[in-house]
C-alpha cells in the first residue's frame, strides 16, 4: 500500500474516532475519564499557506480554529489557567471545573502575530516554549528545512549511512517517503550529525536553513515583547531542540539549565516550566523528570497524550494533546479534552 494512502486511511479512523467521541460527549456519556483538565500544545497558529509539500501541516493551526476552540471550551464550562497555577490547581482541584492550559512549542513569530490576538480576546494565559538555539539563530529546524527542500526538488541523492542512495522526487508519495526516511534519519542516529548533514545538502542546493529559522521564530526582542503581555508566559524549551532522553545526563542538564537561563535573561524571571522536544516516549525519559525537579522547574511536559489527574509525583512529566493542524473542528477539541478519544483508543496515559 502507498504510504499517501496508508495515510490519508489513518486519518479517516483519526477523525471518526473523534467523530464518534464528539457524540458520546454531547450525549453525556463518560464523563468519569475527563480527569482534572487537559494541557494543549500547539506550534503554528497563522492563516493557511498555498504548498507544493507540506508534511508539517499537523504542526499548523488557524487563528480562526483557536477561537472557535476556545469558545466551545467556554461553553463548556472549562476554567483558563496559566501552566504556572497548575501545580497549585492540581493539589486544590476539588469541588472546582476542569481547566485547560494552552502551549505552542518553539517560539514561532505567528504566535505574536496571530495567536496573541485571540488569547487576549478571550482573557485566556498561554505559555510559548523557547529554544535558545532557535531564537539566537544557532540551530535549525531540520524538519523546516526538509519540507523547503523535498518540495524543490524532483531528485536528491544523500547518504544516510550505506553509500549515496537516489531519491526520486517527483509524486507527492515519494517526497512523503523521503521526508519520513530523514526523520528516521535523525531519530535513529546521532542528531547533532544528522541535521548538519541535512543542512549542508540543503546549502548545497542553494536552500539557508538559518533564513528559514529567521523567517518563522522570533527573536530575543520580540520575546521579550510578548512576555510583557499580561496573560503570556515563556517556558524553556532546550538549547537545541534535541531529543532529551538520547543525551547523556551531564548534557542534558546543561541543555536544561541554559534554557532556563536564557529565559530568565530575557524576562526577569526563571521559568517554572520546560518542554522537552518532540516530547515522545523515545525523546523524553522519567531521567529528565527528575532532572527538571532538580533544577527547579515545578512543569514539565511531554507530547504523551493524556489528560492531568491528581498523581502530583509526575509534575515534571505531563501529558499533552496535540491541537492538529488535520483536525481543525472545535468539537474536536472539546471531545479531546473530554478524554474520551484516549479512552476509545484505549490510552491513557495521565499526571
């Protein structure tokens, strides 16, 4: 089977899974496995872009589906908190609503531009997770660059470790196909390498990796700028945005602690809260939970989908749900947050 269809299948399931969620919320059925609220996490939050090749889409919301989500959450009776106050609402979570906490990973510009409006239309806190590498414009986002180069091209060859391999280009399955083997790439080998190796192919072909980080997060100025915002938060989201678990601890510290530091420089106060990039189960290890305690941050948060319950020994390793660019329908979201899908699906994975 094509991996265009075998995609294009996951997502039909994906969507009547929450299909039928949506309905068995509205009927008011199983309204035991909500828990106390639900972190979201979102990326991009900007106005659809005309692509050749967008394998990022899932990362990419528009402003008018966060309205429209946080309107429904309204409606629904859900509590806005800041992620800071979780902690505190999680150990005096009795007798009050469930409360959702907003996030967007990697300091996008979009979320000054577009995202920023709509929180502060509706009165709703939201913490943006910043990379140092990224806002100082030191690192790259290797799955940016892919996505600018794979849909430039209708040939490349690269070697991913057993010789030059040729890649054809030229049917959106094969830049799918291709873009899915660089990110094994970098999953599966040392990522420090492996995205140097994908930058220097995308020079070579006349594709800036730093200019497409220029072009999409913001700086330090402009952090600091939306941090004065009475409702934004910045968390700390790692030096270079690698994955956490596969460093070793000395490393990984350093990788946390800087952060930290940075946002701290930037704002006047050391953040209480991290993200670990990619958040998975294989980036993310009970290892950086402990050592997130160990530097002070009272959050931390992984994209392991959940809802939060009331296990206060898992602070420094929360679940999120993922706001997907695939799945732009508030009832979506709410049925999300209901925790229903993960049930159906037979997950859970709770604070």
């Amino acid at each position: 089977m094509e991996p265009g269809i075998k995609v294009r299948l996951k997502r039909t399931m994906i969507s009547g899974g929450l299909e039928a969620a949506a309905i068995l919320k509205g009927a008011g059925l199983m309204r035991d496995v909500a828990g106390m609220g639900v972190i979201f996490t979102l990326h991009h939050v900007r106005p659809a872009l005309p692509r050749r090749f967008a394998p990022n889409a899932h990362l990419e919301v528009s402003p008018d589906f966060l309205d429209r989500t946080i309107v429904r959450l309204k409606q629904d009776g859900y509590d806005f908190i800041a992620l800071d106050a979780l902690p505190e609402r999680v150990a005096n979570a009795h007798g009050k609503p469930p409360f959702v906490a907003f996030t967007l990973d990697d300091g996008n510009r979009d979320n000054l531009d577009h995202a920023l409006p709509i929180f502060a239309r509706h009165h709703t806190p939201f913490t943006v997770f910043v990379a140092q590498g990224l806002s100082e414009r030191t690192h790259s986002l290797w799955w940016e660059t892919l996505a600018e180069l794979l849909g430039r091209l209708d040939r490349l060859t690269f070697d991913f470790g057993a010789g030059e391999e040729f890649l054809p280009l030229g049917k959106e399955s094969q830049r799918y196909a291709a873009f899915a083997r660089f990110a094994a790439f970098v999953h599966d080998s040392d990522e420090s390498e492996a995205i140097a190796r994908i930058d220097h192919i995308a020079r070579k072909k006349g594709l800036e990796p730093l200019d497409i980080v220029s072009a999409s997060i913001m700086d330090r100025t402009e952090l600091r700028h939306l941090a004065h915002h009475p409702l934004a938060s910045l968390g700390a989201h790692t030096v270079s945005h690698r994955a956490l678990a596969r460093l070793p601890e000395a490393e990984a510290a350093v990788e946390m602690a800087l952060s930290a530091d940075y946002v701290a420089d930037i704002t006047g106060r050391r953040p209480m809260a991290i993200a670990y990039p990619y958040g998975t189960a294989q980036a993310v290890s009970p290892r950086e939970g402990r050592l997130a305690a160990e530097l002070g941050f009272s959050v931390g948060v992984t994209t392991r989908p959940g809802t939060i319950t009331a296990n206060a020994n898992a602070l420094t390793l929360l679940p999120r749900l993922s706001l997907n660019g695939h799945y732009q329908k508030a009832r979506y979201a709410a049925a999300l947050a209901s925790g229903i899908p993960l049930r159906l699906m037979g997950r859970r994975e709770t604070a």
